[in-house]
C-alpha cells in the first residue's frame, strides 16, 4: 500500500503533537505547519521525541496563496486543521485575530483542497464551546449552537463553512466537536496546567496560593492523547459526518482542584484564592457531551475521566 500523507495544521500544539505522534505510529508521513518553521521551537514534538520525524512547513492560515502552496508542497491524503487562537479566555481580548485565525484559516483550507487536482479528507477541529449553555443537559450532534464568547463564534462559523463546502463541493470534510480535553502540553494559561503546575510548587514547599475565578463552573474533562484517535477515525469512515468526542462526565472546577490536592496529600482550602478579575465576561456554568454517536460509527469511547487527566497529569513527565 502506498504511504499515506497528513498534513496537521497547527502541529505545535498540544492536539497537533499528540496527532502527529498517532499518525506517525500508524505509519503515515506526516507534516505539520508553524507560522514560522524556523522560529518555533517546536517543544511539544522534542517532548514528544518525534520532532525530527515531523516536516514542518510554515503556513500563515490566515493567507490563502500561504495554504495553497502548503497543500501543494505537501500533497496530503488527510489535512487536520488544528491551528488558530485557542484560548477562549484570550479570545474576548483578541477577537479579531481569534476569529481570523480559526474562520477565515478554516475557509481558505476548504477552498484550497477545493482547488487541488487530487481529493483530500478534511477534519476542522471544533469546539464544545459552541453549544453555550446547555442548562446541564448533554450536548449531541443535533443540540443547537448557542456561543457565548468570541472563539465560540469562531468555532460556529468554522463548522458552517464545513458543512456548506461538504453540501456545495462534495468534499470529504468533518468537524470534531471535542469537549475539554487536557494533558501536560496545555500551556498554563490554561486553568487545567495552572493548577496542576501550582499544586506541584506548593507540595515542595513554594507558599505561594492557587489564584483563581469561579470554582462551580463545570467541565467535561478528558484526556487529549485519545482524543486525537476519534479526529483519525472520523476521516476513515465511507461518508463525511460530525461528531461529539466527550467522556459523558461533567465535574465542578472545584472537584478538580480537590482531587489535585488530595493526590498531594495537601487540603486545597489552605492553598486557594478567589480573584475576580479571573471571571470572563461570560461563561458557561455546565459543560457536558453525549458522544453516543462515536461510541456507536466510530467505536471509540473515553477511557478516562476527570480523576484519571489529574492522575495523569500530575505522573507525566512529559
């Protein structure tokens, strides 16, 4: 069989670098896009040891001639569009580079695949964000759109830009509506690593305090590398279509903290302070998947919940 080629936009980051390892692991030739190959460091792929097996490129999503000639140069079977802004909490202090870098470097991939000579299978990494609040209820793949920050509105676009080139061209496109997925690659502007970072500090022996904003919001964590299995399986099926990667458990922010601490052997309640100014102007107060649909077309299913990312996290030394 011929070697498969994917390209994984955004390959720096913590879903890119766990899905370049998977592809490499399955035998495909892999390439992966910076805004600047030769400025990044490209971290998370050296802690991944597998940096010198990725070729990188670099592609401003944002530049349409930027895609084409990634496309072009690359020639892959798969493009994994993983790139853009992907802090929501960033989001409302950069909207329009948030919503350009994750829209418009959505939409100039599909129109670019469009173009090429070849047929290539698209994933758009969507985002629970989308769905807003959903009064604790599970969100499906017919749960409306309800998006409450700038990224959210992002993600929408991106997944209606999707599904009308899917509709108008026929092309092979899909989005993952992936819930919170985490992993010790999170920066730590991430609430998940800022804890788990902060926890260790105090545990050998820092005094500083575990600053942070709403602690009853509530989040469907799981695990990033298994998460990035269902974004393959979703382009290896007959026929394009969407769907919800989610474990099907939503804890509060505060039982996360709890159970960082407890594995420490440490009270939290010693440790933690609450500061407004990490309140976002709007936020969801639960967050929580049904990914029956994958469990039953992709057969992937979350093989870890909430306490086993914190296990996880605080074990790896990656």
């Amino acid at each position: 069989m011929t070697q498969k080629i994917a390209l994984v936009c955004g390959v720096s980051g913590q879903d890119g670098s766990y899905l370049a390892r998977f592809l490499l692991g399955k035998g495909y030739e892999v390439w992966g896009t910076s805004r600047d190959d030769q400025g990044s460091g490209f971290e998370n792929l050296g802690k991944l040891h597998i940096k010198d097996q990725v070729k990188t490129l670099s592609m401003m999503p944002e530049d349409f001639r930027s895609v084409l000639v990634s496309l072009r140069k690359s020639m892959p079977d798969e493009v994994y569009y993983l790139a853009g802004q992907s802090s929501v909490g960033l989001s409302f202090e950069q909207p329009a580079e948030t919503i350009q870098s994750i829209a418009i470097g959505m939409l100039n991939i599909l129109e670019a695949c469009r173009m090429l000579e070849s047929p290539v299978k698209i994933y758009h990494a969507g985002s629970s964000e989308c769905f807003g609040d959903t009064n604790g209820l599970p969100a499906n793949e017919f749960t409306p759109f309800k998006p409450r920050s700038p990224y959210a509105v992002a993600k929408a676009s991106s997944f209606w830009l999707v599904d009308n080139y899917r509709e108008a061209y026929s092309l092979y496109a899909c989005t993952g509506i992936l819930f919170n997925h985490e992993s010790p690659l999170r920066p730590s502007r991430f609430v998940t690593q800022k804890i788990i970072s902060t926890a260790k500090r105090i545990a050998q022996g820092s005094r500083e305090k575990l600053v942070l904003g709403r602690l009853d919001i509530s989040r469907d964590w799981g695990w990033a590398p298994e998460y990035v299995e269902a974004m393959w399986a979703m382009l290896q099926q007959n026929s394009p279509e969407d769907f919800v990667i989610a474990t099907g458990e939503s804890n509060t922010l505060q039982s996360f903290v709890a159970a960082v601490f407890s594995r420490l052997d440490l009270d939290w309640k010693e440790f933690v302070e609450h500061d407004k100014a990490f309140m976002r102007p709007t936020d969801l107060l639960v967050s929580l998947g049904d990914a029956s649909k994958a469990r039953q077309k992709l057969h992937w299913e979350a093989k870890y919940k909430m306490v086993d990312v914190v296990r996880l996290m605080l074990e790896s030394g990656e």
